[in-house]
C-alpha cells in the first residue's frame, strides 16, 4: 500500500512541476522528435517504421515530415526478404499552446512495400486530416494522441503474380498515440 501511494504522490508531484514549464516545446524555432506508441497501419501494413518530427515555424504552427525504412533478409537459405519505405509531409495547428495543446492538421503519406516471403506488395497513398491533443509533463517531453480520417488508395499485387487489387477508402485512418521530445 505504501508503495502505491509513494507512486501516487510522485506522479502528482512530476504533473505539478510539469505544468509549471509546459508547453515550452511549442515555442518557435522547436524541432521534436515523435515516437509511436501505438501500431499504425495502411492496408494491414505496419508504418510505425516511420521516423516522425515537426518543426515549428510559430508557436501554434508546425510543418510534419517523416521517413522510415526498414529491411529484412531472412537468409540465403530461404532466400526472403521485406522491403518498406514511407514518406510523410504536412502542417499542424494547435488551437492553444497550453499543457493541454489540442490541435487539427491534415498530411500526405505514401508507403511501398515489397515482400518475397509469399505476401503481398503493397503500394498506398493517403490524405489524412487528424484531430488530437499533446500533453505536456515537462517542457522538452509530451504524449499525444490522434484520430485521422481521410482517403487511402492502395494497389495490393500478390509476389508470386497474379491480378493486381485497387482499394481505395474513405473514413477513419487510424488513433495513434505517440511520445514528443523536443530540442
């Protein structure tokens, strides 16, 4: 018991003293660094190989890129491997630049994969528009979370031939929850 309340006054104390200083990530000029906290999709296919980061251009206003590349090679023996490159770009408002910043914001993605493992090679669009809040604990450190909705295309062509599928959608994206540093 003793312990759940020393965890307890600890975390009010942190959430006290953060609010003092929060929000200083905003400030323009910032750069911040997003990791994904949650696992990010398109077509079933994960993106949170993306490396995310916004730099702010004004207090409540800051520009989205990401990249992300991941490869694996299982070995000569099966001879399988799995390619993946993502692309993002877009902008972001926040509404106020409090502890609780929340913001709207629309970005681009596109995500190829390629997969000799017996799958399926993925090449996605999507314009996305999200909705969501940071929460500043310190000033160089925040957890946000988001809602996209918005429009994907994908072309799903099977490795070992075959027809190619067009899917294209409209709706709900994908909820994310991320952590912030900032610099």
């Amino acid at each position: 018991m003793k312990n759940i309340v020393l965890a307890g006054a600890t975390l009010a104390l942190a959430m006290a003293a953060g609010s003092a200083a929060a929000a200083g990530g905003t400030a323009q000029g910032n750069f911040g660094l997003n990791v994904p906290l949650s696992k990010e999709t398109i077509s079933g296919q994960p993106i949170d190989f993306m490396l995310n980061g916004k730099y702010f251009i004004a207090k409540d206003m800051a520009v989205i890129a990401g990249f992300g590349l991941n490869i694996i090679d299982t070995g000569a023996a099966t001879n399988a491997s799995y390619t993946a490159i993502g692309f993002k770009a877009g902008m972001r408002k926040y509404m106020k630049t409090d502890e609780f910043a929340p913001f709207i914001g629309g970005n681009f993605q596109y995500i190829s994969t390629r997969d000799t493992t017996g799958a399926t090679d993925i090449s996605a669009i999507a314009i996305v528009a999200e909705a969501g809040a940071e929460y500043f604990f310190a000033k160089q450190f925040s957890v946000e979370g988001s809602v996209n909705f918005g429009y994907l295309s994908a072309d799903l062509e099977p490795v070992g031939g075959g027809a190619t599928t067009d899917t294209s959608g409209f709706g709900t994206a994908a909820v994310n929850l991320s952590a912030n540093f900032y610099f």
